[in-house]
C-alpha cells in the first residue's frame, strides 16, 4: 500500500510518515519499481499502535521505546503519564478559575484587565504583606469579584491579612453571604470558623439572620463566635450560649460582657433567670458557679438582686464572698 493511501485509510498525515520514518518508528520494507514508499499489513498496524500511544499522551520518544524495547514495562510510564496528567488538569482548572474571576470583573479595558491580574497574583502571594496590601485595596483600585475575596478570607491563616480581608468583604455589600453561608457548612473547622467570623462583620439585616441559624450550628465554636456578636446587637436568642460560655470557662470575660450589654434592655431578667438555672445545676462545677456569680454583678432588676442575696448564704465560701462583694457594689450605686 502506496504512502497516498495509508494516509487516507489510517488518518494520519503523509506529512507525518515521513517524519516517523526519519524517527524510525516506522519503516517500510518495500518500494515499488518507480521507488515510492511501500507499507505492509504489519508496517499499517504499526501506524495504528503509534496512534493508540499517542492518544494516551506519550512523546514521540516513548511511543519508540515502547514498540522496540523488548524489556519495557509499562506500569511506570502510565503511571507518570497519570500524574502528569492530574497536574495539567490541575494547572488548567487553576487558569479557568483566573479567567473566571476576570470575567466576573467586568472589566473594560485592558488596563483594568491587568489591574485584577496584578491583585489576583498579590493575593496569592506567599508574602503576607503582600495579601494584606491587596485586600486593603481591593476595594478602590480594581473591582476584586466577591468570590475571590470570600475564597481569600475561608483560607487565610494570617490573622492580620484576614482582618483586612473581611473589612474589605463587607464592603462589598451582601453578595458574598450566601457565599459564606457555604462556608459554614464546610467539612473543615478553621473554615467554619473563618465563615462565622466574616459574617459578623457584616452589619444588621441578612448577616444577622445567619448568625442567628449558627446558634444551633453542630459546631459549638461556630456557636460561640456567633453569640457575643448577636448579643451586641440585641438579639436574645444568644444568652443559652452565652451562659454556657461563662459555666465552661470558654472566653468567659467576653462573654459575661455581652450578657451584661444585653441586659440593658428587656432581657435582663430572662439573662437573671438563665444565670440562676445554671448556679443551681447540680452539675455545674465550684469555678464555673463562681464565674456565674460574678457575670450576675451587672445584670440589673429583681431576679438578679434575689439570687445574689441568696448565694451570699451559698454553701462555697468564695461564691458567698463573690456574692456579698457584688451586693455591697450594687447598693452603693
């Protein structure tokens, strides 16, 4: 069979033959009285063998080695050929992602195109200042797509370049909440805990909302993250977790402070009452009654008072203490 039609019947170029016999990887036997190339049965199916390697992403090279070594293995090579394939795919997905949050830039000009280029790659950067210079500008200098800086904030570890990255977050408007919400469902702690902390950076309204449902979230540290900041904003649903701060010692000043701010409004004897329960759980532990006490000090009204009267007679000394000390205050006042 004449080179002509090889090439029409295996599809690979005339072009390409030739350059496969310059390799050695295919050399036909044959030439015909007027000298032209002749290919056998065994030469096309050569070709095709050729091809199927090809296909599979092996050099030129390789392909040589695997027809001609009789000791070749494949095993190793298709394994290389497997991992460099997961890294080509990854580098790809990289680049779409790149080319998507371009995209979703918007922008109008080349200029602008490189302005977000530029921010995209600082940050990326290994340099903390560097990410935390480009958060702090992502606001003004290039529209910085939301997506980028929610992806930005769920996985920074500087706590500094994270500040800068929520600020610049809420900045933004609602549109990376949903986002975040997402984030709150993630497999990975840190990440839920990034979430949380975004959302409370947001003021009221749709941000409220969320952490109002992260009060019953599985993870108690999303829970406790979400409280002291429902607190400030009055939301009352936040004192059972608030209260069960104070009893396990778990950022307990922090938290006695935000009960003591919402008890300037109509929760006071609600906070009082959930206090109260808690001192007369037969579980809770001596320091974690003593903290209880002392977040009563700065709950007004009438529950409080009564039950820091009672707990001046409190069967722990230091309790009774605490409690004498808290009244005496009070009645000065």
């Amino acid at each position: 069979m004449l080179i002509g039609e090889v090439a029409r019947r295996s599809g690979v170029s005339a072009r390409m033959l030739r350059h496969y016999e310059s390799l050695g990887l295919v050399r036909p036997a044959h030439r015909t009285d007027a000298g032209y190339r002749e290919y056998s049965g065994d030469d096309i199916r050569r070709i095709f063998h050729i091809e199927s390697l090809r296909s599979l992403g092996l050099s030129l090279h390789e392909v040589k080695r695997a027809l001609d070594d009789p000791g070749f293995t494949p095993s190793e090579l298709v394994e290389d050929l497997a991992r460099r394939t997961v890294e080509r795919i990854a580098a790809e997905t990289e680049l779409l992602a790149r080319l998507q949050r371009i995209e979703a830039a918007e922008p109008t000009g080349w200029e602008e195109v490189l302005q977000v280029v530029a921010l995209l790659q600082a940050l990326d950067s290994e340099s903390a200042g560097k990410r935390q210079r480009a958060a702090l500008t992502a606001v003004d200098e290039a529209p910085v797509p939301v997506e980028t800086l929610v992806e930005s904030v769920l996985g920074e570890s500087d706590p500094n370049v994270a500040g800068a990255l929520r600020w610049a977050l809420a900045q933004s408007g609602d549109r990376g909440l949903a986002l975040l919400a997402k984030g709150l469902r993630s497999p990975v702690a840190e990440v839920r805990e990034r979430a949380v902390r975004s959302i409370a950076e947001f003021p009221d309204g749709a941000a409220t909302a969320l952490l109002q449902g992260a009060l019953a979230h599985p993870d108690v540290a999303v829970r406790r993250r979400a409280a002291p900041v429902l607190a400030a904003r009055g939301v009352a649903e936040a004192v059972p977790t608030l209260v069960d701060m104070v009893v396990e010692g778990v950022n307990d000043v922090d938290a006695a402070d935000a009960l003591s701010a919402l008890a300037t409004g109509p929760a006071a004897d609600e906070i009082a009452a959930g206090l109260v329960d808690r001192l007369a759980h037969a579980g809770t532990d001596p320091a974690g009654r003593r903290r209880l006490t002392q977040a009563l000090a700065d709950v007004p009204g009438a529950t409080a008072a009564r039950a820091l009267d009672d707990l001046t007679r409190d069967a722990d000394h230091v309790v009774a203490l605490t409690a004498t000390y808290v009244l005496e205050l009070r009645n000065s006042r």
